[in-house]
C-alpha cells in the first residue's frame, strides 16, 4: 500500500457523490480518519457505506525504496471506532527510577478530546481522570487473573501555563518496581480512566508498560544501569501465504524461535510493524530498535540526477510525518530502546530535525540511524552495516569516538551462509565499546507457489512475471520462509548463548554473561566423548552464578575425571550444557540454552593406520588390454585404469562395484547466494572470469612403471586448465603416482602446482562416484547439521548418522551445500553394510566431506530447489583447507590460494564374512598425506593432511565394523588375514 484515500457516499442519490475524502502516505502507519459528520445516525433510513481507494504508487513511494516484496493493498487491520463525545485521545506513560533502583517516579501524559462538547469548559470542571498500576505478575507464563492495585497516580497541578502541552499530566510513586528487560519482561498494566462529575466512567484506556531506564555511559549503551549485549536480527513482516499481511501465529512462532536461539533483539526493518508485534515483544522479553518508514537508497544509484529528499525542505514534512506518526504511535511500548530515522536514506537536514524532534519528545530512549557513515550527529549508536571485524574493533578503540557500537547488518544469511559469525563474536565478547549487533535478516521473503509439476515451491522475484526485480535477493534469513531454520542457526545460537565455557591452564571456566538472571533457574550437565565414543555423563552440581558472574573447577576435580583416567582415546572432549529447570512462554522445561564442548588433554598420540600396511601379502596379477589397466588379486578384489583418461573406470570388491569412477582432483564447487554478491568484485565473477567452472582435466600420460609379485605402479600426469585458441591454457599441473600392494592396499602420491596469477580457489580437494546404494552414511565429525570450517563452533563432534538424501539442504536457489567439517572418519554403507570409510592419518587436520545426488554442475544450473535432477550415482567429495583461509564475508570458507600441493594416498579393501567367527579375508584403506604451501599475507605457511580410507562390508564386532573405536579399527587390520573367534565383547588389546 502506497497510497490510501478514504471517502463516505450517500447510497441513495442516483450518481454516487463523494462528500468526503482524505488520504494518507505512510503504508505502515494507520490512516486516521474523522467520519462523525458524514454519517447517518441509528434508526435512520438512510445507509452509509464506507470505500477506501488504494493507490499503488504515489510521491511518497520514493520514502519507501525498502528491499521487500511490493505488495500493493491493505495489510493491516481495518477498525471503525465509536468514542464519546469527550474522550481520552492520547496518553504517554514514562517512569524514571531512583537511586539503586528502589523506587520509580512514574507519571501519565494525558490528551483529552473534548471537540464535540457543546460547552468550551475546562475539561476539569465537568470530569476527573484517574491513571493506576496493577500488577498481574506471572513471568512464567501463569499470569494471576486477579490484578494488584501498586501505584495510584494523582493529578499534578501546574502552577503556570505549561508552553505547548494541553494536556494532563498524573504522577505517583512505586516502591520496589519490577524492572523490565529482555531477560526478565515485567509488565504492569497501566488504566487510564475519565470520569463524569457523578462518578461514572465515561471512557477508559488500557496497556501493558514496563518500567526501565535507558541511559548512555561512554561507549556504552545501558539498561537498567547494565550495559546489555544486543544479540539481534533485522525482521521483515512475511507470511508465506499471505506476503505483508500479519498473522499473529506467525509473529508468536518468530518469537519462540528467537528466544530459543539465543536472540534478544529486534531492528523493525525498515518500518513500523503491526502494534501487536510490540505487545507481543513486550511480553516475551525482546530488546527493539523501532524504525522509521523511510528509505531512499534509489537515489544513490550511479547516474541518478535528482536532488536527494533528505536534502530537499519541500520533503522535510512528509519525512517528519512519518517519524512523527511513529514514535506516537509507539511511545508506551516498553521493549522500544531506540528509535531509528530509517534505512539507507543518505544523510541530510531532514534528518537533523527528525532526530532533533524526536530528542525533544522521547528523551527517554536513544537514536539510531546509520545513513551518512553510520557516526554522525543524529545518531547516539555507531551503527555501520556489514563492516569487518578489525574495522569496527578499530572504532571501538578510538578514544574520540565515545558512543557504543552495534551493528545495524551484519552476516548477510543469504542461503548457505553466515560463515565466520564467531569472529565477530569473540571480538564483542572481547572488546569494550562493542555491544553487539542484528543479524541480515530473519527470514526468507519467499511466497508458496504452485510449480508446472503440481510441486510446491518458494518463489522469488520474477516468478511472477513480475519485472524489474531482484531475483532472490529477499531470500536472505536464517529461517525458510514457513519457519524452518537454515542449519546456520546453530551457529547463532553457540554464539549468542548467555553461559560461557572455556578450558585453558587445567581450568574450566563458566561465565554467566546475563546481566540480570542468576543461574538458579539452570540444570548443568556433563558428558564425555572418546574419539566420538560415550565414556560417562553426569549432572554438574554447581553454585548459584550471579550475574556477570564467574565460577572456575580444575579439570581434574571435575566428575568426569574418572572417566577420562581410565580412557585410553586419542582424543577426549567434554561438553558442558546449561538447560532451564522451569517452562517459560517461549519453551518447555529442559530446553538448552547453552552447550559447549571443550578438549581435554590426551593420553596418547593417534596410532598412524599406515603403519599397517603389508607390503608382502598376496600375490597379485596386472594386464593391459587395449585402454584399460587391469590389477587384481584373485577372486577378491580389482581396479580397472583407464589409461586414455587416468582415472579408475572401476573398483570392484568380490564382484561388487564399490566405486564406479575416480579420483580426480576438483577446483571447483557450485557458488552460494554470497558467491555472487558484490556483481564484478564478487567471488563469482573473478571464477568465471578465470573460467574455473569450465576447467578441462586432460591426461597427458598413464603408465606401468614398476611390477613385482606384489607391487604395481601406475603414473598419471594430468593438465588442468581451459581451452586456449589452440592449446590447452594450463591452470594446474597434478602428478598420480598408484603403488598397488598384493594385500590390497593402494599408495596414491600426488603432487599439485599451480600456475601464477589464479584467484582464490573455490576448493582444492578429490572427487569420486560412488553407487547410489551406498547412501547411508556415518562420521566422526562436526555435526549432526551442515557445517564448514568458518561456520562450525556450534557443531559439536561427535558420530552421526544420516543418508545422502537427508544431507541435502533444500536453500531456496540452490547452490553449494550438504558439507560436514573436521571429519575424522566417514563411511557410505549399502543397506548390507558394504561401503567405503575414509579416515585421518597420522598428524593431518580432519577433512570437509560432501556427499550428494546432485553434481556440482547440477547444484550451478538450478535455480530452485524442485528444478534439481537427481544422478544415478552420489558425488562424494573430500576437501583439504589450510589453516588460513579466505572466506566470504558471510560465506562459508570457500576460497583457498596455494603455491604448491602435495598428498599420498593410500586405498585398500576388506570382506568379512560373520558367522560364528569373524574372518577378515582383506582390506580396503586409503590414506592421504598432503603438504600444503599456502599463499598467506604474512608469507607462506606448510601444513600437513593425511586421510584415510576403508572399504568393506561391515558387519563386525557388535555388528558394523564402522562402529569400532578407531584404536580397535587399527586392531583389526593388524589381524589381516587372521580369524578372530567370537566372543562377547571383542574388545582386543
């Protein structure tokens, strides 16, 4: 809605006359209109009929350039409103606490419209008005029906004329007050009444108010005297269903997902909401920066040659109006901390009176606008929008800026995104003068539309012919648009959860960051992993936190001391969870609202699994017949090279096809929504240009160098680059060297150098295709949700199961996903147990593992997600990342620069036969050790990678092979060729 004019016709003349008609430009704002004149009264017989005309665009549209569906209509309710003659209009309620918070002065600004009276009389001649507090209590949910008369307010009389108020002013006093916050959301309710001179209530307001203080302190932004770290989203109004309009389900569910993840803070981007959005915040706790219906970000596009409205006086009043109609409007809402004079609208004199208005009205709450470099006068906040970390570490630390700084946008979560998020958040928990920061944005701004195939889908800018748009570019929340979380939330949740735990020097430490809550209400617990194995749990009795507050235990006093003494893994990790004892309006009792895993120090290094490779086992045969290179062993097992192409067309294990082609280095993955972002500066663009998503792998020779009874070698050179006028443009050189054992095992050494002037890589890492029936999948990792190495300190390790299907995230564009980070081990299984397991070897970093029926290419050409077409086969990727990377700013880690690559590789097989022994006829490993130099600012850096595989069936020990601890997988493959007789247990040593 642009535009809205409201007109009353007579319905009984012959040509439809308008005799009355006003409008209003504000689409988020109510439109009020007198109507008393032009109505027939009760009993007459003549009707009135009510129209409104809603006009799509007006001048006003150029106030509301907001990046949102333009949905033209009426979004809001539609109420017509019988008063009395003399009525209560308006009324402000403000409160100003006393010295410690023991008390508050509380007082009401009355307004009362008493136009139709037939005598001018003082309204005080004729009525009394009456304000009281009552008290309903009930923060968990169980408010008392019964309410308590706390504060009777009094009418204070003025001893002169007070210059530009005529209304009423009424005071009181309440002792002990309960303090409003987002943690703790006390709310009284406020009754106003107007009386006649005989008693009788002649009309009555009503609202629920909460009593706080906002205040500045230098670089610091308090409430109630705390300086409250802001945890916040941007939230657009969308529906799936319905677009703008409000449906009040809709705004409880964003509610209860905020407070479940850790979210205390709302920016109203970028326009007032439906009153009930406020109530509601009041009354679940939600700090909000309340803005202006204002932006302009049009007028800044290159080439624009009009004069800019917040500079222009002929717009100051139609952007006053707007900030005016807000703040009255909104005035008495308690979670309001700031007010904003909106969004990207530039900076000018305009804005110097709208905050100097608003200063003037509402001293009781803090400016917000970010246009004009986010510092300038008419902004008590330094609010900057996506501004890297060391920047606004930079600003927090520079002794002339003295105001807070918070984010107004950051960590743009647009599809598979929100990479790097714990950076930013080690800096705020770290930095004075950094006070948090709101998220861009809640929700993805998708609409439910039937597909040609009768699917459904989330459609996006132009699927409904609509033209110019911008695509997909609303699609950007961290929740789909029917509620579901992205996998990014998480991480959201990790980084904004109020306990802090930390391990460093042999002690724990746990840190209550409320700034008003105890840890009373909380139940601790403990659990501990070996090497992903459960070892013991536990409750951890702890002492009353208070707030701010920090408790510290040596580790070894701990409970799970024990357990970690009489565990023999490689590596021991402690998770400490903090859950509410109590329900609350937003959760049920036992929901957890922090959860930490720390190391703890090990008993003992990790046993390299090449140390079991037999060099001299089976004898083995090789062949080559026309292309293929054939080596094998028996009946058991055999690898057919391609020798035109390099890579192995097969890998068969007793028959089974187990791979059907690989291994293939891979540059390139299928770009994320922020991949794109930036048009000719953007990741995206600097790839196509240098054509890494057309990369040709050419083998430039394939050969048997060396064979023995029981060693064969294969050489494979390729060239990686892209079509040149004649030649190939070489990008990569990458050296194969294979030493196939007779025990099965299989060295791969490979060495990978690139060429200069490349930009940073989309990945470094191996590819191969796996059968489609080898969709079950199981890894020592991070997880159970997706993960990356810049977006993965809310994911816990530990061993997860999930199938190929279900590790697909549907974003709304699809686009690089489904990955798991610091694996240590993984397997693909059949429904027989027949797979391929890949594991860490020796010193290496864990791997990034993707697994999907969807190609890369596939993943690039979609633009939605019911437009993929499933393989026949599953893509299985394993990827190396140094240790630093280059990642996009709200990306995943996505792009790696290397000067030189090096790893081996080492693939074997294994069948087990179980019956009443458990026979271990061969092995499948594959174990990969690899040199990185990486191109660094500060130099170059080496590190080392060693992956390691299995293939085998896998029933086992306690019926799958795969669900050993790693120490007894090593076990095992020492046993090569043995039998183990059955027992109970088989736990060997």
């Amino acid at each position: 809605m642009r535009k809205t004019k409201i007109g009353l016709w007579s319905a009984r003349v012959a040509e439809e006359e308008e005799i009355n008609a006003r409008d209003s430009q504000d689409s988020r704002l109510p439109a009020e209109f007198e109507i008393t004149d032009f109505c027939h009264p009760i009993g007459s017989e003549k009707k009135n009929v009510l129209a409104v005309q809603v006009f799509r665009w007006s001048d006003g549209s150029y106030l509301e350039d907001q990046d949102h569906w333009w949905l033209s209509g009426i979004h809001r309710d539609v109420l017509l409103l019988s008063k009395p003659k003399v009525f209560i209009a308006d009324y402000f309620f403000a409160s100003n606490l006393g010295e410690n918070y023991s008390d508050a002065d509380i007082q009401v600004e009355v307004k009362i419209d008493n136009t139709r009276e037939i005598t001018k009389d003082d309204v005080l001649t004729n009525y009394n008005i009456e304000a009281a507090l009552f008290d309903t209590g009930g923060l968990d949910g169980t408010d008392s029906m019964i309410s308590t008369d706390v504060a009777h307010l009094e009418l204070f009389k003025y001893s002169g004329p007070v210059l530009g108020f005529h209304g009423y002013l009424l005071v009181g006093k309440l002792q002990m007050p309960k303090l409003w916050s987002a943690e703790q959301p006390n709310l009284y309710t406020l009754v106003v009444t107007l009386k006649d001179a005989s008693g009788h209530v002649v009309d009555c307001e009503s609202c629920q108010v909460g009593i706080r203080q906002i205040s500045k302190a230098p670089k610091q932004l308090l409430v109630n005297g705390r300086p409250v770290i802001i945890r916040g989203v941007n939230r657009h109004e969308h529906h799936p269903r319905v677009g703008k309009t409000n449906v009040e389900a809709c705004m409880v569910k964003d509610l209860v997902l905020m407070k479940q993840n850790n979210v205390n803070a709302v920016r109203n981007s970028h326009y007032p909401q439906h009153p009930r959005w406020y109530e509601l915040c009041d009354l679940f706790g939600m700090y909000m920066i309340d803005e202006a219906n204002i932006e302009t970000h049009g007028f800044d596009l290159p080439g624009h040659t009009k004069k800019h409205p917040t500079k222009e006086p002929s717009w100051a009043f139609s952007m006053m109006d707007r900030v005016v109609g807000m703040v009255e409007r909104d005035k008495n809402y308690a979670c309001i901390i700031s007010w904003s004079l909106g969004n990207e609208a530039s900076y000018g004199p305009n804005h110097a009176a709208m905050a100097g208005w608003i200063r003037g009205k509402d001293p009781s709450r803090v400016l917000h606008y970010e246009g004009g470099g986010s510092r300038t006068v008419s902004t008590d906040i330094v609010c900057p929008m996506y501004m890297r970390v060391w920047d606004i570490v930079k600003i927090a630390k520079d002794p002339a800026e003295t105001r807070p700084l918070i984010l107004c946008e950051y960590s743009h979560a647009m599809g598979n995104s929100n990479g790097n998020l714990h950076e930013y958040w080690e800096a705020i928990d770290s930095t004075f003068g950094l006070q948090g920061g709101f998220i861009w944005d809640w929700v993805d701004q998708g609409i439910l539309k039937d597909g040609a195939n009768g699917n459904k889908y989330w459609a996006y800018g132009g699927d409904f012919g609509d033209a110019p748009n911008d695509l997909n570019f609303c699609a950007n929340g961290l929740v789909w648009p029917d509620r579901t979380p992205h996998p990014a939330i998480h991480e959201v949740k990790y980084v904004h959860q109020p306990i802090k735990v930390s391990f460093s020097e042999g002690v724990i430490k746990l840190i209550n960051t409320h700034f008003f809550d105890t840890t009373q209400a909380l139940e601790f617990n403990w659990i501990i992993h070996g090497d992903g194995c459960e070892l013991g749990l536990g409750t951890l009795p702890l002492p009353t936190i208070e707030p701010q507050g920090t408790y510290k235990i040596k580790w070894e006093s701990g409970p799970w001391y024990s357990s970690w003494s009489s565990s023999s893994s490689a590596e021991i990790f402690l998770t400490i969870t903090a859950k509410l004892l109590h329900s609350t309006r937003w959760v049920e009792s036992g929901h957890v609202i922090s959860s930490t895993q720390v190391q703890l120090p090990s008993k003992r290094e990790f046993i390299p699994h090449a140390s079991v490779i037999n060099t001299k086992d089976a004898i083995i045969s090789s062949e080559i017949h026309e292309d293929m290179i054939r080596v094998s062993h028996q009946k058991f097992w055999e690898i057919n090279f391609n020798s035109q192409t390099g890579v192995i067309e097969s890998w068969k294990v007793e028959g089974v096809q187990v791979m059907h082609k690989g291994i293939l280095p891979c540059f390139w993955r299928a770009p994320t929504d922020n991949d794109k972002g930036g048009e000719q500066n953007s990741y995206f663009a600097k790839w196509k240009a240098a054509n890494l998503d057309n990369l040709i792998i050419l083998k430039e020779s394939c050969k048997i160098q060396n064979v023995t009874d029981h060693l064969v070698k294969v050489t494979v050179v390729y060239v990686v680059g892209i079509k040149g006028e004649d030649n190939l443009d070489e990008y990569f050189n990458v050296d194969l060297t294979y030493s196939i054992h007779g025990s099965g095992d299989v060295i791969m050494q490979c060495n990978v150098k690139p060429c200069d002037g490349l930009p940073p890589l989309p990945r470094v890492g191996v590819e191969f295709l796996l059968d489609k029936s080898m969709d079950q999948i199981k890894w020592y990792g991070r997880g159970p949700f997706e993960c990356y190495p810049d977006r993965k300190a809310g994911a816990h390790l530990g061993i997860y199961e999930n199938n190929v299907g279900e590790m697909h995230v549907p974003y709304i564009v699809p686009g690089e996903c489904s990955g798991r980070t610091d694996v240590r081990w993984v397997s693909f299984q059949n429904k027989d147990g027949v797979g391929i397991f890949a594991s860490m070897y020796g010193d290496s970093p864990p791997m990034q593992m993707n697994a999907s029926y969807y190609s890369t290419e596939e993943l690039h050409r979609a633009t939605h997600d019911y437009e993929l077409i499933k393989r026949d086969v599953i893509e299985d990727e394993f990827l190396y990342f140094p240790e630093i990377e280059t990642g996009n700013f709200t990306g995943i880690c996505t792009t790696v620069s290397i000067v030189e690559l090096m790893f081996n590789l080492c693939l074997s097989y294994q069948t087990v036969n179980y019956t009443t022994k458990l026979n271990t006829a061969s092995m499948c490993i594959l174990t990969t050790n690899i040199w990185v130099w990486v191109a660094t600012i500060a130099g170059r850096q080496a590190c080392t990678t060693n992956i390691w595989f299995l293939l085998c069936p896998t029933p086992s020990l306690s019926g799958s092979l795969l669900s050993l601890h790693p120490s007894l997988l090593t076990i095992s493959i020492k046993l090569s060729s043995q039998t183990i007789e059955s027992s109970t247990s088989y736990l060997v040593t």
